[in-house]
C-alpha cells in the first residue's frame, strides 16, 4: 500500500492518559515509536515536544467522549490534526479498533484511509463555550466538567477534585 503520511502519529486518548504511536516510513525502512502521556497540561506540552521532536506531521485520534479536546486544544496549529469517529474505522476494518491500539490508528492514518470529522475554528468553538457558559451560569461552574473544556487538567484541580 502507498504511503501517504511519512511522518504521522496515532493517538488514544483516554481519562488520565494517553497511548502514542509515532510511524516513520523513510528510504525504506519504517520505525515505530511508542509512548505513554498523562492528560495534565504539561504533559500534553511534553506529548506536542515529542512528536515535533521525531518531525510528526500528521495525528489522527478517535472521538470518544470529551477527553479528546483538551489534545487536540493543545496540538492544534503544530500538526494536522483528524478526529476520527470510530464508527468509521470499524467499517473500513470490518471491528471496531482496539481502544489501546493506537498502532492501528497510525497505520490506517499513514495509508490516508482516514476520514476526519469537522471541527469549527477556535473562534467557533470558543462562542460556543461562551453560549454555554452563559446559558448555565444559573448552575454555577462548579456543576461544569472542566475537563471537557480546557487544554487539561492542571495538577491543582485535579488534587483539588480528588483524581
């Protein structure tokens, strides 16, 4: 198979990490490197320095939950970034991959099989937060999953709410 992407990455991303799986396919011979991340922000900084270090161009990660918008917040604009609904990859493999493989999301991403969802500009995602965030202020912020917003976890929070 022709590959696309000579530099790419595939990323699964879960509550409190992140598996890594770096594919370089040069003059021949294909290296695979693989990492683990934590999701605090720093760690996601170490994560975006790694990955430019080894001159990744392209990361593709599924889209499970919220746990991935603090990644792609964090990478965006360094790398070209997919968010691919898993749905997807299951019926281009005929199963659903497995969550802890990001081997097979970066195999798939260097072949140029994958298909990224939309996702707005920050200027959009950022009215949108807004809008929430007004639209809930009755509830207060403590009700709201910071998580799911941010670019990660800072440790303070993350002692403060006991994870």
């Amino acid at each position: 198979m022709e590959v696309v992407h000579s530099r790419c990455c595939g990323l699964d991303v879960h509550k409190k990490s992140i598996s890594a799986c770096v594919m370089i396919r040069e003059h021949g011979k294909p290296e695979k490197l693989e990492r683990r991340f934590g999701t605090f922000t720093r760690e996601l900084e170490d994560l975006a320095a790694w990955l430019a270090e080894h001159k990744v161009t392209h990361v593709a990660m599924e889209a499970t939950g919220v746990y991935w918008k603090p990644v792609w917040n964090v990478l965006e604009g360094r790398f070209d970034l997919m968010l691919v609904n898993p749905q997807h990859i299951k019926a281009l493999t005929g199963k659903k991959c497995d969550r802890r493989d990001a081997s097979h999301l970066t195999d798939l991403l260097q072949h140029g099989l994958l298909q990224g969802s939309f996702i707005p500009s920050v200027e959009i995602r950022q009215l949108r937060s807004h809008k929430e965030s007004c639209a809930h202020g009755a509830r207060g912020v403590a009700d709201q999953e910071p998580d799911s917003k941010g670019a990660g976890r800072s440790e303070r929070e993350a002692g403060q709410r006991g994870h």
